[in-house]
C-alpha cells in the first residue's frame, strides 16, 4: 500500500471517529447523510 493509499484510510477512518462522535453527543442522525454526501463528493473530485 503508498503512502497517498494509507494516508486517504487514515483521513476516513478520523473523519468516522469524528462523525460518530458527534451524532452520539448531538443525536443530529437525521443529517449524517449530507456529511456522507459531501465526503463521497469531496472523495470523488480529489481522485
């Protein structure tokens, strides 16, 4: 695996951790699918 491989499943796996956080501590459930949204977009245009 390089080095931009490991570093885009370590920025994943952070944004996760963050993401989960927030929704348990906030219960915002209902608008975790535009932070999806965005990061797939945000994913899409990077490559």
């Amino acid at each position: 695996m390089n080095k931009k491989k490991l570093m885009n499943w370590i920025i994943a796996i952070i944004v996760a951790i963050i993401y989960l956080t927030i929704s348990i501590i906030f219960d915002v459930w209902i608008y975790s699918w535009l932070i999806w949204v965005v990061y797939a977009i945000y994913r899409f245009i990077v490559k």
